[in-house]
C-alpha cells in the first residue's frame, strides 16, 4: 500500500481502545460519585475530566481536597503523579507531526492507555492511532464522570456506603499493575528500572505518609511520600 | 468552592505542560537517564502512601476500623483480576457491611 496509515491509522486506534473504554467509563463513573462525595460538586469533576484527563490524579487531589487538604496540597499531589507524563511525552515526541496545536492535542490525549495501543515496538509510536485511542477513551472517561455525577447523590451517605474505602481500593487496583510489570518501565529507562526498586519506593512512600499523618496537614505526607523516588538516582552504573 | 476550581484548573494546565514537555519543548530529545529513574518511582511512591493514609488515616490519627477489611477485600479481587469499577464495588460493599454489623 502506497499509504499505510492515514485514516485507518485514527480508526485503528479507536477500534483498539473501545474494550479499554468500557473499563475507563466504569472508572469514570466511580470518579464522579467520589469527587461528588468529598463535596467537588458536579461541574468542577467533569470539568476536570476533560482537562486534567488522568486518573490517578484527578483521585488524588479528590481524596486530599475530602481529607481536609489545602488547594495547594491537592495540586502537587496530583501533579507528582502525572510526573510520570514527562517521560511518556519524551517516547512519543520524535513521531508527531506538525505544528503547536497537533503536539498539544496528541499530548492532551496521551494517556496511559493510548500510549499503549500506539506503542508499535522498538521505540516506534503511531501518531494516528495515538489519536484515535485518546478520543475513544477521554469520550467514555468524560462520560463516565458525567454519569456519575449524576447518580452518585440518589446513592445517600458516603460513610455508610463505604465510599471512603473505595478511596484506598481505587489506589491498590492502579498500582498494582505497576509493581507487577517493568515493561512499561524498561520502554524508557532502561533494564536497571525494574520492580523491585518500584516496590521498595512504594513500601518507603508508605511509611513516610503513616510516620507523617499524625503531625502534618492533610495531604502533606503524600507529598513528601513522593521523596521516596529518589531511591531512584542512587541507580545510575 | 473556589478551593475546587482552583485545583481543577492548575491541574488541568500542570498536567497538559508534563504532557506537552516532550512533544513541544524537547523536540526528540531524550530525558536525562538519572530523572527517568526518579520519574519512575514516583507514581508508585505516591499511590501506595495514598493507600496507606485512605485505610489508617482518619485526619491526623492512625486507626483500624472497617476500611482495613474493605481495602484487604480490594486486594484480593485485584489478585483475581477483577475490572477496577469491581474492586471499587466490593471495597465500598465490606465496608459497609462490617459497619453495618457493628454500628
């Protein structure tokens, strides 16, 4: 074929992320009633939805702001974890194309999981089908906030519900696959960045925020939680 | 209020600059080896002190109550490979149940 991508490039890539779409709609909808139970309200979670569009943070700076965090305090953790975009952002650059506007909209639609399907091998990416992926899964993202927003309140007290639970759960389910798998790690860091050191950062961020909880503010320990990371440059050779 | 829209908005321009950095400003440059490594450890850093403080904390004192049951069920339905939308479910359900049958 004289062009191999083109529209069928876009197309791939949405077809690829609808099985992905499914899971990230129910997520969604946990995101809404969540951020609506920690009192976010019903626009500003899907607002952040759709710009913000990353998982783990929009959770994080949710659960800080329902513990009684400071603006300040969710911002940096939800910040510290979409730190990990930086890297992902590195991998795709050297296949997009044109000008600002094309590399912001591929980035805003870079996330974890279109990141994946776009992924060829050999440290090759797939612009279109980046593309094409990322609107698949921000459409069930958006939507599945949308729709819990507006059910999360006909569900009643949150405590009773054991909605404050779903918090921790939530954050078990999203880093488990990161201390079970180094592919992701490996892409780009090389063979040396494999799970152990991802466990013990993970044990060490553990107990930096339970040593700190009981004499800082709300949210502060999981920031400082994220000095652990720094295990990280004692790895060079 | 304002609280909320003002983290809804630095978040969502933070998240889009970490996004874009390589796209727009690196060009196909690589990052430095030593801050891919830290970048790395971050995420499970983080996640894993949110999971510590969601199931202890309650403000600013440790406490074992009926989240510890709920998070242990989450664990074992994340080994099983439950979808996220399930372990969520479930973790909320022991939850309520063992408060439930105390309270």
């Amino acid at each position: 074929m004289a062009e191999p991508s083109g529209e069928r490039g876009y197309r791939h890539g949405l077809t690829s992320s609808l099985p992905l779409s499914v899971a990230v709609f129910g997520f969604g909808i946990s995101y809404g009633v969540l951020a609506l139970s920690v009192g976010m309200g019903a626009l500003a979670p899907v607002v952040m939805s759709a710009t913000t569009f990353a998982g783990s943070a929009q959770f994080a700076a949710a659960s800080v702001l329902g513990a009684g965090g400071s603006a300040t305090t969710a911002i940096l953790a939800a910040l510290m974890l979409n730190a990990r975009y930086l890297p992902l952002g590195v991998t795709v650059a050297p296949w997009l194309e044109g000008g600002l506007w094309s590399r912001l909209l591929h980035a805003h639609l870079m996330v974890d999981e279109s990141w994946a399907i776009a992924a060829e091998g050999q440290g090759r990416w797939n612009p279109r089908v980046l593309l094409g992926a990322g609107v698949g899964i921000w459409i069930a993202w958006v939507a599945g906030t949308i729709v819990g927003v507006a059910f999360g309140d006909a569900l009643g007290d949150p405590s009773k519900l054991g909605l404050d639970a779903a918090f921790p759960a939530l954050f078990l389910a999203l880093l488990a696959p990161q201390l079970r798998s180094q592919e992701r790690a490996t892409a780009f860091a090389g063979p040396r960045i494999g799970a152990p050191p991802q466990a013990v950062a993970a044990l060490l961020g553990a107990a930096i925020a339970l040593v700190l909880t009981p004499f800082t503010p709300a949210g502060v320990p999981i920031i400082c939680a994220g000095a652990a990371c720094l295990i990280g440059l004692g790895r060079e050779t | 209020m304002t609280t909320v829209w003002i983290v809804v908005i630095v978040t969502g321009v933070g998240t889009l600059a970490l996004k874009a950095a390589g796209p727009v400003v690196l060009g196909g440059r690589p990052l430095p080896d030593r801050l891919s490594g830290v970048v790395t450890l971050v995420g499970p850093a983080l996640l894993a002190a949110l999971v510590a403080i969601g199931t202890f904390a309650e403000g600013q004192r440790l406490v074992v109550d009926a989240r510890v049951l709920g998070v242990a069920a989450a664990a074992v339905a994340i080994r099983l490979r439950a979808p996220v939308l399930v372990v969520v479910i479930v973790a909320a359900a022991v939850t309520a149940g063992a408060r439930a049958l105390v309270g």
